[in-house]
C-alpha cells in the first residue's frame, strides 16, 4: 500500500495519497464526475489562467497587507511552476461538472498550496503553514477566479485561433495569386453564370476569412473584461480596499492579458453575453470555413463525371470496394469540425439562459465547448493548409472548355445583341446542343471578329463600355 495522508473538510475525513499534490475537496470531485473521461488537464491554457490569478491574487494581497510576505513568495513560485506545465497532471477533473467551477477552482488551491509548503520546508498536507483557502484562495471566490481563468485562456486561445486562420488565409492568397490567369466559368444556383478566374475564386475565400479574423479579434476584447475582486456575488465580500483595482492591474503584469476591471461586479459576475458572442463568431468562422470546403469538394468533383476544375492531393486511398477512388478527406474532416462548432454554439447558447440570478453555474460546460472547439477550428485550418490547400492544382484546358461552350457567356453579348435576342440565342443553344459562336455567326449578328473581342478573356472579367444607343 502506497503512503498516504489524512485529510478533512466539512464532510469528513478521507486518505489522500501522500505522492499527489491535489486535495480531498478534488478527491471528491474525481469521484462525482466521471462523466466524459476528459480532464481539465488537457486545457492547459485555463490551467495557467489559473495560476495567474492566484500569483496576481497573492501579489494584491500580500502589497495590502493580508498576506505574509513568506506565503506570497512561495505562492507565487508555486504557480509560476504550474505555468511552466509542471503539474499539468494533477488536475484530473472532468471538464463535464456541477459546481459552477468550485472543484476546478479547488483544485488549483490545493495543487499550488501543497507545492508552496514543500518550497517553504513543510510536508503536503500540513494546512496550517499554507492553507488552500485561507492563503491560495484569499480575497478571492470562485465566482471571480473561475470566470477570469477563463478568460484568461480564451484569450491566449483566439490569439492562437488568429494565427492559425491567417495561416488559412495566406495560403488561399497564394493559391489566388497562382491561378490568377486561368479563366474559368462562375455558378450561381450551381447553374453556368459568367466567366471569372479560378484566382477571383480563390481571392475571394482568403478575404472571407480575413473579414473573420477581425471578428475573432473583437471578440476577444470583449473577452478581457474580467470581475476579479467581485468575490461571490460582486460585492466584494471578504477582500482589502482597493484590492479589486490592484488585483487587476496585478493580473496584466503577469498574464501578458490587457484585462480591464468591469465597471459593475454584479453584472459581470452573473452576464455570460461575451462567451455567447464569441460562439457565434466561431460559428460564423466555421459556417465560411465548411462553406469553402464545399466549393472544393464541388469544383475536384468527378475526376470524369463532375466538374474536375481543379486537384486536390490525394491522401489515402477511398474506398474498400471501389480501386482508385480518392476522395477529398480533407475538407471532408472539416466540415465536421465545423458542424460541431456550430452545435456547441447552441449549447453554449442553453448554457448562458440558464444562469439564475448573480451566478450563472453553467459556466464549466461554455468553457469546454469554447475551447475544445477553437482548438479544432485552428487545428482543422491548419491541417486543410498542410495536406490540402498547398497542392491543390488547376485544370487549366477543363477550365477554359467549361467557359467557351457555356450557355452563360451569352452574358456578355447582351448589352450589343439586347436580353431577347441574346434569349433566343441561349434557348436554340440548349435546345440544338450547338454552341453560341456558331448561332450568333449563323444569324450574321456579329462578325467572327467582333465577337473575339466581345468574348476575350480581358472583357468578360471586368466592367466595359456598353453599347450607346445609335
């Protein structure tokens, strides 16, 4: 049998074993939740939140006097340790919890209490030198730490989640860039439209994701408003004067985070209105996201039977039955990801309602959807860049083919020939199965040469002079 230690709180007694570094109240919380088999470790973002406001805490305190400078010191070792991901380990909670947070919270105290006795010569365990909630959790309640940990992470996540969508962006730019010259046919309704370029396709998906990204943005200044200081319900119950102010400013030296002190603690200790904006930012990412993973799938559809506009690099064979069938896995696995963000979004959207009056206890599960769902938007874009976006390649001749026998390049006769007779053009076309040139020569409306210059390439793409009336 390993060692142990005895430890109590208002329920009893129970044996922790004596090798780890988190407490009874965790312990319990193991036992309740074992619901989704994901642990809080996993989030390490939200476990540094943590630490950070327990060192920004300790720092307040011990400058207003209600912490020893010896307490502080190790505190604040001990955190800068957790950070550092040394204990990453020791929060084994699952992410699915009731409590509005209170064990994730608990947990943090008792991890970094029990490491600043070890750092001030004592054993776990031994309270009375470093308690986790008369010294870690001082000034502080879980209605203020928990959401501003939180935030804290979310915000180090969407500058993440911004870097990974640019790195999107970047490569449908280059892709842009690439295919700039090959001129290809537009859909509407997925029926021929006019001609445009594969790079006017392109251009458009890297600038609607570049339009995305400064929503990401938005959000997360939203994001840094915290109510640190409002303890449990925002009145500031068993905290120093001043410290609300100073704990803040505290928590932007060590953070990094350019966290702003909300001007009513009530409000803010109860309103969940940013996590349910920035889900729907991440739901409009992904519905783009998907949207453009469709056009894909669509435009490589084939290779014989379908568009075959473009390539996609092939990344494993496709079927079990069918030899040499690849399919577009790729933007397949995205779109998945992204029909999970946009459910998450009603979830966090259920949660945040169902927040009764100064606390909203839902808090845990907005916390996992959000993340776990930006961790696989950015990984997702990533790995569409990687194993798709970079080798896709363009049919330049299956391109060029599609346009010139389109019924839709009557488009661009109309303003010489008019709407009826351009009509009745693309109607004998459809019905004959003969191509426009042919018909408008046939009739004599135009010359062989008036109609090269009408069709080039260089005025079908742009705005032109229209026929003035004689």
């Amino acid at each position: 049998m390993s060692e142990t230690r005895r430890e109590h709180d208002f329920l009893g007694e129970l044996d922790i074993p004596a090798h780890i570094y988190y407490g009874i109240q965790t312990y319990r919380a193991v036992e309740n939740f074992k619901i989704s088999g994901i642990s809080i470790s996993l989030l390490s973002k939200f476990i540094q939140g943590m630490a950070c406001v327990k060192k920004a805490a300790a720092l307040a305190n011990c400058e207003l006097g209600v912490l020893s400078q010896e307490k502080c010191d190790a505190i604040c070792r001990a955190c800068d340790e957790v950070v550092a991901g040394k204990f990453d380990d020791q929060f084994p909670i699952d992410v699915f919890q009731g409590g509005a947070g209170t064990s994730c919270n608990m947990n943090a105290n008792e991890v970094i209490a029990n490491r600043a006795l070890e750092l001030m010569g004592h054993k776990k365990g031994e309270y009375q030198y470093c308690h986790p909630n008369n010294d870690v959790n001082c000034s502080q309640s879980t209605n203020d730490a928990y959401p501003t940990a939180i935030r804290i992470a979310l915000y180090a996540k969407l500058t993440q989640l911004i870097g990974d969508m640019d790195y999107l962006r970047q490569a449908l730019a280059d892709k842009a860039e690439e295919f700039k010259d090959v001129i290809k046919m537009g859909r509407t309704q997925l029926q021929d439209a006019v001609p445009m370029t594969l790079g006017m396709e392109f251009a458009a998906y890297a600038e609607t994701i570049s339009e995305d990204m400064m929503r990401v943005g938005e959000a997360r200044n939203l994001i840094a408003e915290i109510n640190m200081g409002a303890t449990a319900i925002g009145t500031g119950i068993n905290s120093p004067e001043g410290y609300a102010a100073l704990v803040t400013r505290k928590l932007r030296e060590v953070s990094g985070v350019p966290v702003e002190m909300a001007g009513n603690m009530v409000e803010a200790t109860s309103d969940t209105g940013a996590y349910v904006q920035l889900s729907g930012v991440l739901k409009r990412c992904a519905t783009k996201i998907s949207k453009i993973c469709n056009d894909l799938r669509l435009l490589s559809s084939g290779p014989r039977c379908g568009l075959n506009e473009i390539n996609l690099p092939p990344r494993q064979p496709g079927s079990s039955i069918m030899p040499g069938k690849v399919n577009p896995v790729m933007p397949e696995v995205m779109n998945q990801i992204c029909f999970d963000i946009i459910g998450k979004d009603v979830t966090i959207t259920l949660a945040a309602e169902a927040g009764q009056l100064e606390l909203n206890v839902m808090e845990p599960v907005i916390a996992y959807s959000l993340f776990s769902g930006m961790k696989r938007l950015g990984a997702g874009c990533r790995s569409l860049v990687d194993y798709c976006i970079r080798g896709i390649t363009a049919n330049r001749e299956r391109c060029r083919e599609l346009v010139y026998h389109s019924i839709g390049i009557v488009t661009a006769l109309n303003p010489w020939l008019g709407y009826e007779t351009s009509a009745s053009i693309a109607r004998e076309a459809l019905e004959s199965g003969r191509s426009l040139v042919d018909i408008v020569l046939e009739r004599q409306l135009l010359t062989r040469e008036q109609l090269d210059d009408l069709l080039a390439p260089e005025h079908m793409l742009r705005p032109g002079t229209w026929k003035k009336d004689a």
